[in-house]
C-alpha cells in the first residue's frame, strides 16, 4: 500500500510546487508591470482612485447651514475694468484705494491673490496704502513653476521686498499624467517653490493670520518656517490636502458672501467707490477675511 501510493504523493508535491513557482512568476509580473506603469503614469488604479475620491469629494463634503460671514471675498470683474484703459496690472491706485476702505472695516486679514509681476506708475500710491494699513495683509506670488520671462520674477522680488509683507504661493498642484491628463482637475496645494522652500501656500497663510498665527514675518518678501507640526496651525504649515465645503442647500448663494467692485470711473473713484463699496457691505469684513 505505501509502495502503490508513493507516486500519488511525489505527483502531489510537484503539482504545488508548480503552483508555488506559477504563483511567484505572476506575482513578479504583477509588480513589474506597475513598476513600469508607474514609470510611464499609466496606473488605472491611480485613475479610478482620483475619480472616485472626486465623487467622494463632492458627496460628503460637509454643507455649510447658511452663508459663511468669516470670509468675504472682493471681485475686481471684468465689468470693474470697463473705464480703465488697461486691465493687466490691475490700478494699482484702484488698489490702495480698496485696501484703505477694506482695512477701515477692520478684517482680520486682508489677502491679495494678485500677481505682482509688473511695474505701474501707481506703485508708490498703493506701497503707501500698505503702509498704512492696520490690518494683516497677506500678497501673493509666482515663482519658477510658471514660464514667465526671468525678469518678471525678478520685478516681483524687488516689488515683494519693498512691500516688506508676509508672502504666500499661488501655487495649485494638477496631477497630469497619460490617463489623467486632460481633466487638469486642482486636488492639491503645490509644495513650497525650490527656491523658496519656506514660502507656504497663499491659502495658509490667511488661515494662519486668522487663528492669530500670523508668524510668518516680513523679511524681503519672504517667510519664516513654522514650527513642528504639533497643532492645528501646526498642520496647516504642512497640509496640501485641500478642504472642501459645499454651498448652502438652497444654492441660492455662494459659500463666502461675495462683493464685487462695480464700474466706475476711475477719476471719480477715491470717493464714490468707497461709498459704494461700504454701502454694499463691506462693513461685514468686520472680523473676517477679506
């Protein structure tokens, strides 16, 4: 009996060790394939990972009860620029003259998601609206990430040291790849630029100024590193995961109140835009973002 089921057992054997072997062979060509995929940005567990974290995003994102008073945001449209004779840059004197009718309002931040790339000859008009502002205030900046002529970015050093304000990237992170290229969907904050490894997202920094934080100091336009990350605000120096918010149930209404800056004349502007703009309600910048 033990001679007659001998061969039974040798062919068992053999046949798991084929199965171990074909097992490991599959396995290796598993991960050499995603090695390779990856290699190429060619995951479609990557693609369906991003769109279903899409559908998640947009799903179970908390809804807000009613509109936000925290945040207000400020539109320079089109329509603002209609009687100006240029649109890029933006008046520089329109913009002094919004940051003192801001600032009067007495916000908790004042942020400028402008890029300031460019010479104007109402440079000196709005630095002295700076300067006399009370309120923290936040600029924005480009950096290398962006094909911009080198002396643009060089404009913008001398424009931020002058300013002597903290500064954040506009930077946004979209993940381009073979299969995802072309939804060039915003997911991310971009990581702090090469050449200003201290400099954090435009973004933080407002949150930061907010929560009574505003540690990052004015030195030339640039940032100081925050300290670890223990915190809230901690967290936020090192956050690139973008938090989303839906709009109240009615959509009636964006999230944060919004003002836009009506046409006007520019001549007339320094009086009647102030009263416009307060009249419509800047009034509700009053301990918020702006």
């Amino acid at each position: 009996m033990d001679a007659a089921t001998q061969p039974s057992d040798h062919s068992g054997l053999l046949h798991r060790t084929a199965r171990v072997f074909l097992s490991m062979i599959i396995a290796a060509a598993i991960a050499a394939a995603g090695i390779l995929l990856a290699r190429h940005e060619l995951l479609f567990v990557d693609t369906i990972d991003r769109f279903l974290g899409d559908w998640r995003t947009a799903a179970l994102s908390p809804r807000a009860p009613a509109q936000r008073s925290d945040i207000a945001v400020v539109l320079i449209t089109e329509e603002t620029l209609l009687d100006y004779p240029a649109r890029s840059p933006i008046d520089r004197s329109l913009m002094a003259d919004l940051i003192t009718a801001i600032d009067g309002a007495q916000p908790k931040a004042i942020g400028l998601d402008l890029i300031f790339d460019r010479k104007s000859a109402h440079d000196a008009k709005f630095m002295a609206a700076l300067d006399r502002a009370r309120s923290p205030i936040i600029l924005g900046a480009i950096d290398e990430r962006i094909q911009v002529p080198p002396q643009s970015l060089a404009i913008q050093k001398t424009f931020l040291r002058r300013a002597g304000k903290p500064v954040g990237h506009l930077m946004f992170l979209r993940e381009k790849g073979k299969l995802t290229g072309f939804d060039n969907a915003v997911r991310l904050l971009a990581p702090p630029p090469r050449a200003h490894p201290e400099r954090l997202a435009f973004s933080t920094m407002l949150a930061r100024t907010a929560l009574g934080k505003g540690d990052a100091t004015a030195n030339h336009g640039e940032t100081t590193p925050p300290g670890p990350a223990k915190s809230l605000l901690g967290k936020l120096a090192t956050k690139r995961t973008i938090s989303w918010q839906l709009p109240p149930a009615d959509d009636a209404q964006p999230l944060f109140l919004t003002l836009k800056i009506p046409q006007h004349s520019p001549v007339e502007r320094s009086a009647s835009l102030t009263r416009s703009f307060l009249k419509a309600g800047a009034g509700c910048c009053a301990g918020a973002l702006c």
